[in-house]
C-alpha cells in the first residue's frame, strides 16, 4: 500500500481519445480513457492503464509487456491500444507542462483521480469504483 507524502506535489493527467481526456491522443485503438499519468515534482511519472479495452505496453528489457501500473522513465515508449508513443511525448504536452512549472501541492494519498481496488498481495489495480 504506497501512501504519498503530504508534502510531495503531483498532477494526475488522463489519457485518451476522448475529448473529455486530459492528453487527448486521436486513434481508434485507444480507450476513451486509456491511462493515466501521475507526475510527481521530484520528476517521476507513475502510469496505470485504466482498464483499457487494448492494453498499455511498455518495453523491458526487449520484450513488450502489459503495464497495469507502475513507474516509468520519460525515456520509455509506450503502446497505447496499437499506437506507439513515447512518454516523452505525452509529458511534453502543454498540460503537464504547467504542472512542473507550478508544483502545486495535493495532499490526497492516492495519486490518481479513481480510487482503485488493489490487490492485497501485489498492490496491483483489479478494478475502478
């Protein structure tokens, strides 16, 4: 169970195809809502997919694998449905931006905007409420 630091800034970005997404990728193999983005201001960016219709994908050590949540290097490529995207790209997106340039400080514990349910052992996302 990972609680965040009250005093620890961050900005939870939604990504899709939808109009209504935060970072708004147009391909119709992305989910309305395909992820989102937490981006801390000490630099890191924590991803989960959210419950995508094709997936999200990133690349270790060679070999595409599911990325249900976790925190990843603005360096990486992502799959987004079967988009290939880098997250440089998406964290380079006016939007998150004006986040690193304000660091406004949240102090929620869960740094994204559904609450999950996670699975006890690994921690990993099973479903939205």
């Amino acid at each position: 169970d990972m609680r965040w630091k009250s005093d620890m800034a961050f900005a939870t970005y939604t990504v899709g195809r939808s109009s209504q997404a935060d970072i708004c990728i147009a391909d119709p193999s992305i989910s309305r809502i395909h992820m989102e983005i937490t981006v801390t201001n000490d630099g890191r960016y924590f991803c989960a997919d959210r419950m995508s219709t094709h997936g999200t994908f990133l690349k270790k050590n060679g070999e595409w694998k599911p990325l249900k949540q976790g925190y990843i290097d603005g360096a990486d490529s992502l799959v987004l449905g079967t988009k290939k995207i880098k997250l440089s790209s998406i964290i380079n997106s006016p939007a998150v931006a004006g986040f690193l340039k304000q660091k406004e400080v949240n102090e929620d514990v869960e740094p994204m905007s559904f609450k999950p349910i996670r699975n006890t052992a690994t921690g990993e996302i099973e479903s939205s409420s």
